[in-house]
C-alpha cells in the first residue's frame, strides 16, 4: 500500500499548480465485455468463459498560461490476459491508481513558432492479483513508480516532431526477501529498478488522405538488487543487472474514399542484457551468455471502415524473433542452434454507435506461436489463443468550465 506520507507528496504536487484562470476537463471511459477464451495446447484445453473491464478516469485541468495539469486517477480489472508463460496463463488483475502529471507548454520565440517545452512527474502505485488463490494486494507484479520527464517539441504546417527523456525509479514491494541480508545472500529476483527512456517521434501529414509516423524509443533499465548469474558455475557475480532496449515504428496510414481506410506498420524490437542463463537441471550443466537477448521484425497491415453509426476494423501481425537461448530436446537436453519464433496473429472488430457516448462492440483475436523450441518446462514455446468477445464501450468527455 501506499505511505501517507507518498500519498500526502501526490497531493501536494496537484496543489501546486499555478492559480488563475483555468478549465476543468473530465473523461471518462469504460469498458465491459464478457466472453470465452481458448488456449488448444494448454494441459487444461478447453474453452472457458471471461469477463474483461475497464474504466479510465482522466481530469484535466487546463490553464491559460499553457500549464495542464493531469491528475489521472485510474482503476481497472482484468478478468484474463494473453498468455505470458506456462504457469500464467490466465493472469486476474486488479490496478488502482493516481498519476498526477503536470505539463507546461512555453512558447519560445527565439526559436521560432511552433517550438514548445514541457515537464512532468508521475507517481503510481499498482496492485494486481496472478490467480484467483491469491490475497487482493499481494500480487507478484504489484508496483509502484516515482519520476519525471521533459519535452522538446516542434509542430509546423504538416510536421509534428517530439523529443522526450523520461526517467523513473520502480519498486516491486512482494519481489522483496526480508532475510537476504541476514543470511549474506541476495535475491537476485528482485525487479527493484531504474529506468530512463529517450524517445523521438515524427509525424508527416503527405497529404489530404495521407499520414506517415516513425517512433524510435531507446531505454536503459538497471535493477537495484538483482545479480548477473556467472555463465562458469551459476553464482552470483557482484555485478548488477543491466537490459538495454531498442523499438522501432514506422506506420503508414491512407483514406480510401470516405469510408475505407488502410494502415501498414514495421516495428523492430531489440533487448542487450548483461544476464546470463545456467541450468543446473541437466549434465553437464548449461551456461548460456547473455541468455535474456533477443529480436524481432513486426509487420502489421490493418483495413478500416466507418459508415455512419457502424465501424469494423482487421489487423494482422507477423512477428519474427530470434532469441539467445539454446533449443532443447523434449526431455530438456540442448541442442545446437538458437530459439526462433514465428507469431500470426489476428483481430477482427465491429462497433456499432448507441449515442450518448455508448457504442457496443463485438471482437475476435487470435494468435498463433510457433517455435522450435520444443522443452516445455519453465517456457511455453508455442501454444494457440483464441479470444472472443461482446460487449459495451462508454466515453465520456465533460465540457470544459
């Protein structure tokens, strides 16, 4: 749970906005659907039903010397989430939260028009519950996040560039051993870290039915307490943790007359992590350098339409990864050569318009892993998902006063 005394800081920092004139703005979005999921090569296949919500709260408060102030309170539940590894299948969550973010937009004339600078800071506290046995607050990936960030940003006639540079400290309360330093040793699972994150985007309207973006993100994590495992014998080293990560997006999106529309993105991932894998649980034991590394190719076409009160949508996703960790046979021992995944996945969604912000909505995804690793301990490789779904969306935006 949150301190009152992290609590009391977030309240002082929405105080402290500048007085004067201002415009109160709430949004309000939420979401509820229900229906069923199936994952063919799980152990416990079958089709079992669902429920998914989600509700988005998001005051503004706009003032007229360009400050915004962003208090974005947040609260969420998510009945069952994509496949993460073979003992998660279903991951139940629950995310209450405050992210009070103040941004200040100056003019620089010197520089020209269009030229803008903002800052911010951000403070969050996140509980989620893994499965359904575990005690409301005490889920593994419970966290909370302290930072801050600044802008650069340039909007002129058709160009919209923006550079960020974000930096935050995250904190896993349950990751936490209370004997570690006790008994001399450390809990190298610890996810204890800080983050910074520079981030560059573009967007270029070519035309009237024309838009193309470029997102490139670079972000260096280092874990406060967790330990690189020696590729020699599988000790700790000393060292701390370190994952360097890159992503790139490029998109392209075009009107086809007044009612289609078509998108094509290419995204390029890439993770450099100083950690090594050792498995002690075959003979000889298997050391693996730099065994977190991988990278992968996206590519993403999507159709759109929209016609009065009705929209419907199709995407597809090609994903290529290639992974630094050795296959394995069916009873685990390795052979030569690297991981390498294959992803299809596929979304299809119809919204029809109710008015009044209400909309109710019908969708279908489905993903397809395909992988050649084929030991299935300690990783699903590959598996089949199927989600499908209907339900309500509202939004809802007050009028500024």
């Amino acid at each position: 749970m949150l301190s009152m005394r992290r609590w009391l800081w977030i309240a002082a920092l929405a105080a402290a906005a500048p007085a004067g004139a201002a415009q109160w703005q709430t949004v309000l979005q939420a979401d509820l659907e229900g229906g069923v999921v199936s994952v063919p090569q799980d152990t416990n296949s079958g089709v079992s039903g669902t429920l998914l919500g989600d509700v988005d709260l998001a005051p503004a408060l706009k003032f007229d010397n360009g400050g915004l102030l962003n208090p974005l309170i947040y609260a969420s539940a998510n009945g069952q989430s994509r496949p993460i590894d073979e003992e998660t299948l279903y991951v139940r969550s629950y995310a209450l939260g405050m992210r009070p973010t103040y941004t200040h937009t100056l003019g620089w004339t010197l520089l020209g028009g269009g030229w803008s600078a903002g800052a911010r800071l951000l403070a969050t506290h996140v509980w989620n519950q893994e499965a359904l046995d575990e005690t409301f607050g005490q889920g593994v990936y419970d966290y909370e996040e302290f930072g801050g960030g600044l802008l650069l940003r340039k909007a002129a006639g058709s160009l919209d560039d923006q550079l960020n540079l974000d930096f935050s400290h995250r904190d896993y309360p349950n990751y936490h051993d209370p004997g570690a330093d006790v008994t001399g040793d450390r809990n190298y699972y610890v996810k204890d870290s800080y983050f910074w994150r520079l981030g560059f985007r573009h967007r270029d309207r070519l035309s009237d039915d024309k838009v193309l973006t470029a997102n490139v993100r670079l972000s260096e994590r280092d874990y406060t307490d967790s330990y690189v495992v020696s590729d020699v014998d599988g000790t700790l080293t000393g060292q701390k943790q370190n994952d360097l990560d890159a992503n790139v997006d490029l998109g392209l999106a075009w009107r086809l007359g007044q009612a289609w529309s078509v998108d094509f993105g290419l995204g390029y991932d890439q993770l450099a992590s100083n950690q090594n894998l050792f498995d002690t649980g075959v003979a000889p034991a298997q050391a693996t350098e730099n065994g977190d590394n991988f990278y992968d190719l996206r590519i993403d076409p999507g159709l759109h339409w929209l016609s009065g009160p009705w929209s419907a949508g199709a995407t597809y996703e090609l994903l290529l990864r290639q992974t630094n960790h050795y296959i394995q046979d069916p009873d685990g021992t390795y052979t030569e050569g690297l991981q390498a995944d294959v992803e299809h996945g596929l979304s299809l969604s119809a919204d029809r318009a109710l008015g009044a912000g209400l909309k109710v909505r019908a969708d279908f995804a489905a993903r397809e892993v395909l992988s050649n690793q084929e030991f299935a301990h300690g990783i699903l490789a590959s598996y089949s998902y199927y989600n499908a779904g209907l339900g309500l969306v509202y939004a809802w935006q007050s009028g500024a006063h």
